[in-house]
C-alpha cells in the first residue's frame, strides 16, 4: 500500500511538473509573440523615447512580482503587457541594425533558440543542484552591466566583441539556472514569474547575439 501510494504521489507530481512546464513555455511563446508586436509598432520612435518604455517596462515586472501573489490572470496580462513595452523599449536598437544587416536579426533569433534551447534543457535534466552558482552568477551580472556602462564611456579595443561572450556565458549559466527552478517548482501559479525569467534570458541572448552578428566586419 505505501509503495502504491508512493508510486501515485510520485505520478501526480510528474504531471504537475509537465503541466507547469507546458503553461510556462506557452506563456514565454506569448510574450515572445508581443515583444515581436512591440518592436514592429515602435520601429519608427526615437531612440530617446526608447527610455521611458524601460522604465515602463521596470515598473511592470515589479508588479508582475505582486500580482502574482494575488492573481494568476493578473499576473499574466501583466507578463504580456512587459512583454509589449519592453518590444517598444528595444525597437530602435532593433530596426539599427535591421536597417544595416536584415540578415543579422534573423540569424541572432536562430541562434538564439539553439542557445537557450539547447542549455535550457540541459538546466531542466541536470540533477546537481545550480542554486549554489545563483549568487555568482547575480554578481557577474552586475559586473557585465558595470563593463557595458564604462564602455559608452571609454573606448576599448574589441569591447563590445568581450562584453558580448562574457554575456552569453552568463546567460548560459542562469538559463540552465533558469530551467532547473522551473523542474523544481510545484506551484503551477508561479509560471508567469518564471515566464518572464526565462524570456529575460531570450531577450539578452537574442541582444548580445545582435551585437556579434550585426558588426559587419
């Protein structure tokens, strides 16, 4: 009887793990979707214009961290609608480089969804636990952030070419991180929060790939 009840314990948490997988990867499929609507609608804006989506977009993404306490319908049109600024926010840097190199966007959404394809799954199957590379891999974050500010300052030979690996090899890490907390959840209303970190991930692969592809040399 206990190995019965164990055996169905088991298969009920197997199903909810593939129904929060299905939920969350539609969900990151939609917003994806509305980041594409809002690059289209925003293409002809001024790159000025491109920091008040952000900040539009930071504003929603910390209400999406309390609605989805409250409400999971909440929480998923706001997941749409950060979806939506942010395509707004990074239009111009979007149509710069479709304006120079066409090929070069569709070629970084490729690779992109190799690269957070291919981690991502290695995330979601790997059993060692990744919680212990979270803090490092925050701390790297913020150090590429840092290396990107001080080079719209300073002029460093071959940059941008670093900052960029440097950046995919952060988002390798917190992709698989990514995944490995989407296998471990077991609350099917957290998915749009994962949602929305997984599709940060998307986002700055797809950026940093932009940045190698549409150089031009």
């Amino acid at each position: 009887m206990i190995d019965v009840a164990a055996h169905q314990t088991k298969s009920a948490r197997g199903q909810d793990a593939r129904a929060l997988l299905g939920q969350t990867m539609g969900l990151v499929a939609v917003t994806a979707g509305v980041f594409a609507l809002g690059t289209y609608l925003g293409r002809h804006q001024g790159a000025g214009s491109a920091w008040i989506w952000f900040v539009a977009a930071l504003a929603l993404l910390l209400i999406l961290n309390a609605a989805a306490r409250r409400s999971e319908q909440v929480a998923i049109g706001v997941l749409f609608g950060f979806g939506l600024v942010l395509g707004l926010a990074v239009s111009p840097t979007v149509a710069a480089y479709a304006d120079v190199d066409p090929r070069a966007v569709w070629e970084s959404a490729g690779a992109t969804a190799l690269f957070v394809a291919g981690l991502g799954a290695a995330g979601y199957a790997t059993r060692r636990d990744l919680s212990v590379l979270a803090r490092g891999l925050f701390w790297s974050l913020v150090a590429l952030i840092a290396f990107g500010i001080v080079l719209v300052f300073i002029h460093i030979p071959g940059g941008a070419v670093i900052y960029a690996v440097i950046g995919l090899v952060v988002f390798a890490g917190l992709t698989m991180f990514d995944f490995q907390r989407l296998r471990h959840a077991d609350d099917i209303r957290t998915a749009p929060l994962l949602a929305a970190a997984i599709f940060l991930d998307f986002l700055n692969v797809f950026l940093l790939f932009l940045s190698i592809f549409g150089r031009g040399d």
